[in-house]
C-alpha cells in the first residue's frame, strides 16, 4: 500500500474483505479465488514469461503503479 501511497499521493490503507461479503457481492468462484490466494498463493516465472514474450516491457511491483494514470482519484 505505501507503493501507491508515494505513487497517488493518497493514502491506502489495506482492509481485507470477509469471505462472506465477498460469497454475498461476487459469487463462489471468487471466494474459491481468494481462498486459494491464501492456501497456494501467485507467482509468475519472469525469466519464462519474458523468453515467451520478448518484446512485452517487464515491470517491477514498484514501476507498475508509476505506469497507470490515477489522475481520476485527485478529487
């Protein structure tokens, strides 16, 4: 959250959505989603992602939120 803090200018703060809000507003599927983030978790091979895709930029978790354009939450 600090990432897009610094990045925004604006404060986050992370709050995690109970599992029942999210069955009641998004369905089983994405509570199965979440579920397995915790259980499993996500990785991405870089290295086999750029050999696949070579001309795709690669980012940093810190260069990504630079890339997006949040002028639409200066409000």
């Amino acid at each position: 959250m600090s990432i897009l803090s610094r990045v925004t200018g604006r404060n986050f703060t992370y709050y995690q959505v109970p599992l029942d809000v999210v069955r009641q507003r998004m369905g089983e599927d994405a509570v199965k989603m979440y579920e397995w983030f915790d259980r499993v978790g996500f990785a991405v091979d870089r290295a086999a992602l750029h050999r696949e895709f070579p001309t795709l930029p690669s980012t940093t978790s810190s260069l990504g939120p630079k890339l997006q354009d949040w002028s639409a939450l200066r409000v």
